[in-house]
C-alpha cells in the first residue's frame, strides 16, 4: 500500500495530477482543496496517499494533509459514498466547514454539493457525527501556492462538470467568475470564483 509520495509534479489537473518519483509517474485523484496548495509543474510536492483497490483497478487519493486524508476515511466508510462522491464533497467544503456543518447537523448545506442529495446527506450527518472528534480547528492549513498564470477555461469547466455541475451551470459562473476577475485569471483563481458563484 502507498500511504505518502514525495517527488516532482509532471502534470497538474484539477481533479487529477502526475507525480514522478524515482522515474516513475504516479496517477493521483485530487480533491480541488488539495489542488490550490500545489507548487507548479516540474517542481517538488509531497502527498497524503490512500490506497484504494478494487477488484478491477487501483487508483491513488492524494491530499495535502492528513486531516483531509483522515476526512475522505470517513466518507468513503458511510454506505453509498465511494470516492469520487467523497472527492466531490472535499472540493466543495473545507475540512474545518465540514466539521462544522456535522457538529450543527447542517443538512442544506451539504445537499448544495452535486452529487448530495436528502437522504445521502442525511447519512453522512448521521455517520460522521458519530466517528468525529470534533473540535474548535484543526492546524492551520499551509499558504496557498499560486500555479503559474494561464488561460485555465478549459480545465476549470472539466473540473467543475467531473464535481457534477451541469454544463450550462458550469458555463455560466465561469463567465461571471471571468468577467470579476479580469484579463488572463489562472484555473485556481477562476475555479474559485466560479464556486463562489455556484455556492
């Protein structure tokens, strides 16, 4: 089981990244928290790594720190989250809201995230209420890196169809996210924005 990876970024997604590590490349599944945080292309990174095999593939979860890890643990151990709807989740509310939200029973605004509807809300209330220890915050979470600046259109609105927005939707607050931010916005800055719209 790989449980961490330390080595140089190859390829940056927001929900997938490339990491090379004694000459070879690892394919790594991202929550967009997680993306954020990244150095650019070709410089050193580190990653949290789950494991997760199934009888057809095995495909790496990395997270920036170990409070997310620990957060997609619980996810992915409630009935009828898998992966991809616990990634979803983390790219939609930070670790510390989460919290939050579980410890206020907060079900609306868990049912905001695509992909989460009353009754799978409902259950991860339920769920992680029980596995939580919550408390006030965690460790502060390490600056955030800017990636080098580029036209990120195409890859924030992949990004934003992969977290289960329509592509009208996704359109339409990329637009409005463009339009705020100005000339030239990276895919962190735009992904961001265009969240906010959503939200």
């Amino acid at each position: 089981m790989i449980g961490y990876l330390e080595g140089t970024l190859r390829h940056k997604a927001p929900d997938t990244v490339i990491m090379e590590v004694h000459g070879v490349g690892y394919c790594v599944h991202v929550p967009l928290s997680t993306f954020y945080d990244l150095p650019g292309v070709g410089e050193r990174a580190c990653l949290n790594i789950h494991t997760h095999v199934r009888e057809d593939a095995l495909q790496l979860y990395g997270f920036r720190t170990i409070a997310e890890k620990e957060m997609f643990l619980h996810l992915i151990g409630i009935g009828g989250v898998g992966p991809r709807l616990a990634l979803a989740l983390l790219s939609g509310i930070h670790t510390d809201e989460l919290r939050e939200v579980v410890l206020t029973q907060n079900r609306a605004r868990l049912q905001r995230i695509p992909g989460i509807g009353k009754k799978t809300a409902e259950r991860i209330l339920l769920e992680l209420k029980d596995k939580l220890k919550l408390k006030a915050s965690d460790a502060p979470a390490p600056p955030l890196v800017e990636a080098e600046g580029c036209d990120g259109y195409a890859d924030a609105f992949s990004a934003l169809l992969n977290l289960g927005y329509r592509p009208n939707e996704a359109e339409k607050a990329l637009e409005r996210a463009k339009t705020a931010l100005g000339a030239d916005p990276s895919v962190e800055e735009l992904l961001k924005e265009a969240l906010r719209v959503l939200a």
